[in-house]
C-alpha cells in the first residue's frame, strides 16, 4: 500500500521491480506512491495485467507524508496537513497518514491530525525506525482516532517490495473496491523493517541514479 517506482527522485523500482516482486511474494497488487508525482500511473496503466495497482500520490505536507489514493489530479506540496486532507477529499479521494512518528521524516501532531480528518493511518512502516517501537505508536494514535490502519513497505528497492503489506478483505481486486474496504477497517496488517544493508543499497543505487 505504499511502494515508489524511479519516478521518485529517490527510488530505483522499475514497473516490472515491483510486479515481478509481488508475483514472487503473493501478493495481489501494490499501491503507486511517489513523491509529489503522479507521472507513473500513466505508465502503470499501461503496463499492468494480473496484478492490482490502487493508484497514489505521496504528498510533502508540512510536518507530515501524506498518502493520496486515487488521485485524479497533483496536490501541491508545502501546504499543511489540514490544507492537504482538504485538497485530497476535494478531488474525492482517500487521505492516508503515512509513517506518523517516523522520525527525522515526520512526528505528528495528535491535535493537528485529529482536526485534519485523515481516512486512514498508515502504521505499520517497513522503513520506520525502530520497528516495532513507531509502529506501537503509530497504532495508538490511529486507535486513539477510531480510523482503519494499513502498512506499506515504503520501498525504494526492488528487495523491499513487500517488507510491510495490508491484508484487505475486499469484495473484488477492483482498485475502488480495495479502498472501499481499507476504508471500512477491513484490514490486517503484517511486516518488518528494512534492514540495515538494504538502508545502504537504496543510498548507494540513489547516488548512481544521481
């Protein structure tokens, strides 16, 4: 629910990185998120059979990441959260907060989040670190606000397509249907964090990529 493809200044995933990596891994599909783009889902479109692609946008707030699904047009960076959830729900989209408390990235405010009216809290975070400790507390404040949680891998590398992932329990592999459902609170979420290696693979491919 939360994969970059080489559109993102800093990932290296392919189309086919990221569809090879689910069919390896099981899993039905991935969500496009890149950074302040939504150039890439042109080509998803174009490209994707067999596996489910939830189209995305990850969105620089200030003070937070924020994941749009199904966006039909860019949301500006640089806005605040609350302008941000306001512009995504505009367009009739899905605001997803990403790694709340991923620190130096984002840690959010409890009173801004919970006047923003997010739809979703991403808790589970392959790259958030440490693990296990940001995910308690990215699913406490989601508990705290009564909204559905998600995890995503958050990757940038092809090897860490699928380190975090969402089970759904939809009524089809209908990308509306998907979000339907994650926003009805009908998910599991699963995952672990990147590893220290694979931290330095993703800078060293990024400085290659220039």
């Amino acid at each position: 629910m939360h994969v970059h493809t080489e559109r993102s200044y800093d990932s290296v995933n392919s189309i086919g990185d990221i569809e090879g990596r689910c069919r390896e891994s099981s899993l039905d599909g991935y969500a496009v998120c890149d950074h302040d783009t939504i150039v890439a889902l042109a080509d998803v479109r174009v490209s994707s059979k067999d596996v489910v692609v939830i189209p995305g946008l990850e969105v620089t707030a200030k003070g937070a990441h924020i994941l749009c699904l199904d966006p039909s047009e860019l949301v500006p960076a640089g806005l605040s959260i609350a302008e941000t959830v306001e512009r995504i729900h505009g367009q009739g989209a899905t605001a997803v907060l990403a790694h709340p408390y991923a620190i130096p990235r984002s840690y959010v405010s409890f009173k801004e989040v919970k006047v923003a009216g997010f739809d979703i809290i991403e808790v589970t975070n392959a790259s958030q670190v440490p693990f296990k400790l940001v995910e308690g507390w990215n699913r406490l404040l989601a508990e705290k606000l009564g909204l559905p949680q998600t995890g995503g891998s958050d990757s940038h590398i092809p090897e860490t397509v699928g380190r975090a992932y969402t089970v759904v329990d939809s009524a089809s592999r209908d990308p509306e249907d998907v979000i339907d459902a994650i926003r009805k609170g009908r998910t599991s979420v699963f995952g672990s964090g990147t590893r220290l290696l694979e931290r330095l693979e993703k800078l060293w491919r990024i400085i290659q990529k220039g």
